[in-house]
C-alpha cells in the first residue's frame, strides 16, 4: 500500500463530495487504500486507523486526528496533507518539526480558489436576481394572478407606470446589466471573476483593491479606481466582494454606504461584515437601496427580521461557495501539487 485516504465524518459535513473525488483522481493514478470513519462512537486517531502504516508512502488525512505518535509510524511517508474542514489542521510545534525532520513534503490549499468560480457566479445569479425582481416574482404568483395583469387602469397607459410584461421596480436599478456602472470592492478569486463577467455583458466595470496588481483588474475588464470614496459615488450596482479578515471588516464604512446614489442594487456574497450592516439596513429599510445578499450580519436571519421578505431585498441562506464542482475543485487543487504516479 503507497497511498492512504482517511477521512472524519466532520470532515464530510464541510465538504460532503470532496473525498471521494479525491479517491477518483488518485485511482486513476494506482491502487489507493480508502477508509471513512463510522459517523458514530469513538473516533480512532490516524495512527490507529492505518492498517500499515509504513508503508504509506503518500497520504490524505482529511479531518482525522493526527498525532506525534501516529506520524512516527509512518516511516516510509514521502508526501502529505493533513485538511481539516477549514484548511490545515496540523499546528506548528513537534508535529510540524517532526513532518519537516522527516523530509515528508506537506500540501495545503494555495489559496480560496476552490469556490471562486461557484461564489462569482452566484453573485451574478443575485445580480440578475435584483435587477429583475425574479424570485419576489415567483414567489407572488404561487398565491396570487395579480403579477400576471399588465393593464393600466382603465386600459389607459401612463408613461413610466406598469405596461405590458414589465415586472421590474424602477425605483431602484433595473433591466439589463449591459450599460450599467458596476462597481466593486476587491479583485481576487471572486471579485475580478464577477468583474469578467458583468464586463462580458457590457457593464461599465471600476474595481478597487489597493492590494491587487494591475494584470488583476486587465484580466477582469474592470478600470482600476484608485479611491474607495470615489468608487461608491456612481455606483449603480455595488458588489463588495473581499474575505472577511481583520483588515477588511468594516472596510465599507458607513460613509461610503451613505454616499451610495438613491436606487443602488448592492450586491452581498462573500462576507456582510466588510460593510457596516447598520448603515445599509437603514437605508434599504428606507427605501433607498436595493438589496441581494446570500451573506448576512446575523446568520441565520431570525424570521421576523425586517429584511426578510421586502419587495427590495432579494435572500438566501449562505450557500453561494458550496457546489459540488466546488467540492471537486477543492480535491483537485491538492491533488495536482502530489508528485505524478
């Protein structure tokens, strides 16, 4: 046996298709010796799950307790990586002095690229969400044939009232992404791929992240703006997209969310609290801001939230990150680092 998968139950409630397209991709490559923990009872450590140790030349520990004493009987291991549900779970100290000693290479995830592609695509999926009332649409007419009636009163139209299959709130942005000033917060995984995307339907694309380099925001269609205050003076559509870290919390202040044009579609899929959720409850409580969001300042919304529901504020329940081809990806990024069988 060269190559050992172990995986912990916990670590398949993160990440429930994960492991076993990790055990495809090795398989594809040589025999893989594959054990997944009973979800129940006492839950072994890796030293006593392996069947021989020694002669575990590659490993994947997913979620499974490792310690000094189990590693030390892994004396053939070469190659390795040890993932919890969020990144590693080996700590620095005699685990990690011990893997370094023993000249066994360790891979982790080399970034969050992993669900990129699935997060970038959900904020568009809000996007058009927002702009064209789709899911308060749906939801009407499951009780109600109201939407479906187009006419003006008296059959007489009225310019800028309802006509014919207009559906759309044209207090607040609407119609088309094409034309419209996109404006967002951040230009890594998630935000320079939304960036493509509005950019490849014709939106006026400006970005701002003073941490990104320059062929980010090329890549993305997006014009650099070099200023966060001026970025939110023309937004018609704002999309905050950053990971929540301690630099980043609270980076769209209130004063940036209160110089937002009246009407502004915002768009919320990485984290709530890069903004300050008090000043933009406030004004799309009032009226003044659409509102997407799969991210939330408290999670999950009570149900007597004030946001729920509104006829401006689109809601889901924070699972923009966790497709199975995110699941898939998140194998493949730590496959391709092991050297080829």
């Amino acid at each position: 046996m060269s190559s050992l998968i172990v995986v912990h139950p916990y670590f398949d409630g993160v990440w429930p298709f994960a492991a076993d397209h990790f055990h495809t991709l090795w398989q594809a490559q040589g025999t893989v010796e594959f054990i997944r923990l009973e979800p129940a009872g006492d839950q072994p450590s890796l030293g006593e799950i392996a069947p021989d140790p020694a002669k575990v030349k590659r490993l994947a520990c997913l979620g499974v307790p490792v310690t000094l004493e189990c590693l030390q009987l892994f004396t053939g291991l070469e190659e390795a990586t040890f993932q919890g549900s969020y990144g590693s779970h080996i700590s620095e100290g005699p685990i990690q002095e011990h893997l370094q000693q023993a000249g066994i290479t360790v891979y982790n995830q080399p970034t969050e690229g992993f669900w990129g592609q699935t997060v970038a695509e959900y904020g568009l999926a809000l996007t058009l969400c927002g702009l064209r009332r789709i899911p308060q649409l749906h939801h009407a007419i499951l009780s109600s044939r109201v939407p479906w009636d187009y006419e003006a009163p008296n059959g007489m139209g009225q310019p800028g009232a309802r006509g014919h299959q207009f559906g759309d709130d044209p207090n607040f942005t609407s119609g088309t992404i094409a034309g419209k000033r996109v404006r967002i917060v951040g230009a890594g995984n998630i935000g320079s791929r939304y960036a493509s995307f509005v950019n490849m339907l014709g939106a006026d694309v400006a970005t701002w992240d003073p941490y990104a380099s320059e062929p980010c925001f090329h890549r993305a269609g997006a014009r650099k703006e070099w200023h966060l205050s001026e970025l939110v003076k023309d937004a018609e559509i704002f999309a905050p997209m950053v990971p929540l870290i301690e630099s980043t919390q609270g980076i769209v202040t209130a004063e940036h969310i209160n110089a937002l044009p009246t009407g502004c579609l915002v768009v919320l899929a990485t984290r709530a609290r890069i903004c300050d959720m008090e000043a933009l409850r406030k004004r799309v409580l009032a009226d003044e801001l659409s509102l997407t969001a799969d991210v939330w300042d408290v999670e999950p919304l009570p149900l007597d939230d004030p946001l729920l529901g509104r006829h401006n504020v689109v809601h889901t329940p924070h699972n923009a990150g966790r497709t199975i081809d995110a699941n898939r990806t998140w194998a493949e990024k730590l496959v391709v680092q092991f050297k080829p069988q």
